[in-house]
C-alpha cells in the first residue's frame, strides 16, 4: 500500500503541475501580438495587454516578459509598474528577474551614468535569488568601470555556486573595454586563466587583440590561431594574425591570413590593405605592394604610413624617382616618422648617387647624409646611430676620411654624455673609439690611441684590436 501511495501521489502532483506547466508554455505564444500592438503603438494594445496580466497574474515571468517588451520601447513607467506590483506581492518574493527589470530601468533612467541605483535593484536580485545568474552579470556590469574588484567579486560569488561558470572571459572584457595598456595586461592575463575551450568568436579576438596592442606579436598570432582552429572563417581572427604576422616580420605568413581574410571580408579596412602591402613589400613583390597601400592611401587619407612604404615599393622597382617623391611627401607631411622612413630616403639618395657620376654623384651622396643629420636632431636617443650611417656614406661612398673622423668624434660626445649604455650604445662607441685609436696609432699619436683603447678595454675587455693597440712599441701596435 505503502508504495501504492507514493505512485498515487506522484500522479497527482503531475497533474496539479500540468496547468502551471502549459501556462509556461503558452505564455510566450499569448505574448506575441500584445508585444507586436505596443510596438506597432496599436490603440488596442492597453486592452491586449491589460487581458494578458489577468491572464498570467500568477505567472511571474510572463508579467516579467511584457516589462521588458515595454522596456524595450522604452516605455520605462509601464515596466516599472509591472515590475514593482511583482516585488510587492509576498508571493513573488523570490522573484529575481522583476528586481533586475528595475535594475535595468535604473540604468536607462540614470543620469551622468549613476550606476548606484541599478547595482541596488540588481544585489536585491541576487538576495531574493541567489541562483540568477543575469542578477550577477548584471551587477558586474554596472560596477565594472566605477568599482571593478567589487564586480570581480560578486561574480566570483556565482562561481561558488556553479564551479563550471567561467568568469575568466567576463572580467577579461571588463578589462579590454577600458582602453588602455593597464587594461589591456589585464585582459592578457584573465584570457589566460580560463578555459580557452569555451572562449567564444568575440573572446579569441579581444585576446589576440590585446597582445598585438602591447607588441606581443607572437603571442597575437599564436591566440588568433587557436581561435581560428574553432573559428576558422573568422574574418577578425584572420585580420588580427595578419597584424600580428606583419609587424613581427612573418610576411609568407602574413600573406596568407591576409588571403583568408579579403575571401569573406566585404568591408576592408585601410589597415587591411596596409598590412597586406608591407607584407608584399617584405617579400619583395613590389607592384602588388603598390596596388595595394594605394588602396589604404584611398581608404583613409589622414593615415599617410602606406605613403612612405610606397617609396620603399617603388625603389625596389628600380623608380627612384618615385620613391623620392613619396619620401619626401611622407616626411614632409607625417607627424610621426621613424627609423625606417629616414633609412629609406637615404637608401634612394644613395642609389641615385651610385648612378651619377662627378658633382653630381657627391650631391646625392651628402643629401643621403644630410638625411641622417635631420635624424639626429629629430632623434637625439639614436643619434649615435644616425652618425655611424653618415660615417659609413663618408668611409665608402665619398672616402672622405676627414669626415669619417669628424663623425667618429660625434659619436664619442654623443656616448660620453650617456650614464647608463644601452648595448647599442656600447656597440657604436667602441667603434668610434677604435677607429680614432687607429687613425691616432697609424700617425704615431701613441698616447691617444692607447688612452681610447684603454676605453675600449673598459666596455670589451677581450676587444683584441684595443690589446694590439696597447703593445708594447710603435710597430707592434700599428694596425691597417
């Protein structure tokens, strides 16, 4: 009998449940034409709706639904109504979902982003019912800018209550969104703590993003494969690996997501084109090159980086002409301009210069030259470097050793004025010193030469040239 009562008593509460079940159901299909008269703003819409609240008025998530219909139309004191009859009557106590409506019209209705009365609306959520899981995103997303560790900390609280939620995505987008180069490492970090099996399309991209963002380049193109292994017609995880690729010098492979990414991208962007450019450049396939940051230059006007790699384009097709023209337009115009743009406009001036000949030929050397005197203005941390290149065009082009020295000198006083030598640094001074040590050596002026090779001595003690200087009688330590 005893068993027989149990099976009775399940039946029965099968079918106490079955009106309740089918409301449900049925409240989602009952909802579709109030939802389309109050967005069509119907005249009969207050009825249609007013006939659904009697309806479903022990159905606290049907009332909930029309709030938000309203909400959506931003008929905010409609939903709030529903919403607060629902957290006033006892019965509906527990219901989470009207407390993070209010929450919700908190946000719409807030001022100067006051985030304080939505994140009240939306802890009373997670009070009346600690399993919601939107009462705490939501939370989280209103205190994320204005107090992130509390956001952090409330979802953490959810994890409690579902180990396999993973947060690691949620707060590394907090992170991502803010913008900066703090956030950005934050967002790096968090992306690495979770489960990358459940990071979605979105997650992959801000992951790859971020690191690209702070130059980890090798770790942009290693997320964005991993992406793409899920995602693999991604045209944000192909556009971020082109990046990623192109700026580490990757450009076979740069080239290749670059093709996965133009095949289903019909909105290009002028960085798209630009990266693809300078990875056709890096393998010296130079009319595509131009076709290409052309059609960057086309896109967007104001970013004038495709200019000076277009110079760089058209001296490797042998048109000097051009890429002085484009050189010049870009340094003239550029507000930023670096290494490589000087390097470039000296690369053509020197080229022409190897096909002149007579004053001509020495013109075009000097104004290589020159190029590297303007970037050592511009530039006094590598103006050290930008004189070893006017040595090297004095030493070879001009063999003009009285300026080599000249620029030895600048190197020296450059260097000597330094406190703390990068290796770079080291590396341009001991040439300088060694070579003055053997113009000195070579005149007979053995106390110079062995005063700077005793400075060389001082940055490389194995430098064998310094030691031969050193020796012991003019002869022995002369040098070539």
């Amino acid at each position: 009998m005893k068993a027989i009562k149990y099976l009775i008593s399940g039946v029965l509460a099968m079918a106490l449940a079955a009106p309740s079940m089918a409301q449900d159901v049925n409240y989602q299909t009952a909802l579709e034409p109030v939802s389309k008269a109050i967005v069509a703003k119907s005249a009969d819409a207050a009825e249609l709706a007013k006939k659904y609240q009697k309806e479903f008025k022990k159905n606290p998530e049907a009332l909930v639904a029309l709030g938000k219909v309203y909400f959506g139309e931003k008929r905010y004191g409609d939903a709030k109504a529903i919403a607060q009859a629902l957290t006033d009557n006892k019965k509906f106590a527990n219901c989470g979902d009207a407390w993070i409506l209010l929450g919700d019209i908190a946000v719409a209705e807030a001022e100067n982003g006051d985030a304080g009365p939505a994140a009240a609306m939306y802890e009373t959520a997670i009070s009346v019912d600690p399993k919601n899981k939107t009462a705490y995103e939501r939370y989280f997303t209103v205190n994320r800018t204005a107090a992130p560790e509390e956001a952090i900390r409330k979802l953490e609280e959810y994890k409690k209550i579902d180990p396999s939620y993973q947060i690691e995505a949620k707060v590394a987008d907090m992170y991502y969104k803010q913008n900066t180069i703090g956030g950005m490492k934050d967002a790096v970090e968090w992306y690495k703590k979770g489960d990358a099996n459940n990071y979605d399309e979105t997650n992959f991209t801000q992951w790859a993003n971020a690191n690209y963002i702070l130059r980890n380049y090798d770790d942009a193109v290693n997320v964005a494969k991993r992406g793409l292994a899920k995602f693999n017609n991604s045209v944000y995880l192909s556009r971020a690996a082109l990046y990623a690729a192109a700026e580490k010098g990757d450009f076979q492979n740069a080239l290749e997501y670059g093709k996965d990414m133009f095949k289903d991208n019909k909105d290009s962007l002028a960085l798209d084109y630009y990266y693809y450019g300078i990875s056709q450049l890096g393998i010296k396939d130079y009319q595509n090159a131009v076709t290409s940051l052309n059609k960057a230059l086309e896109i967007n006007p104001k970013d004038l980086r495709p200019m000076g790699k277009l110079s760089q384009a058209y001296l490797g097709l042998g048109q000097e002409d051009k890429a002085l023209d484009y050189s010049q337009k870009y340094l003239e115009q550029a507000t930023s301009v670096g290494y490589d743009d000087y390097n470039n406009l000296s690369e053509i001036y020197k080229k022409k210069g190897d096909a002149a000949k007579g004053a001509q030929q020495k013109d075009f050397y000097n104004k290589a030259m020159d190029v590297w005197e303007i970037m050592a203005k511009k530039s006094p941390a590598i103006a050290d470097y930008a004189y070893f290149q006017e040595a090297q065009i004095a030493q070879d082009k001009l063999k003009d050793q009285a300026k080599v020295r000249e620029l030895n000198q600048k190197i020296i006083s450059t260097d000597e004025a330094i406190t703390n030598l990068s290796s770079t640094n080291k590396q341009l001074l001991t040439y300088a010193y060694i070579n003055e040590a053997i113009n000195y050596n070579n005149a007979n002026e053995i106390d110079k030469a062995k005063e700077l090779a005793q400075k060389v001595l001082a940055i490389d003690p194995n430098n064998e040239t310094a030691k031969k200087i050193l020796a012991v009688g003019t002869e022995e330590g002369k040098t070539e």
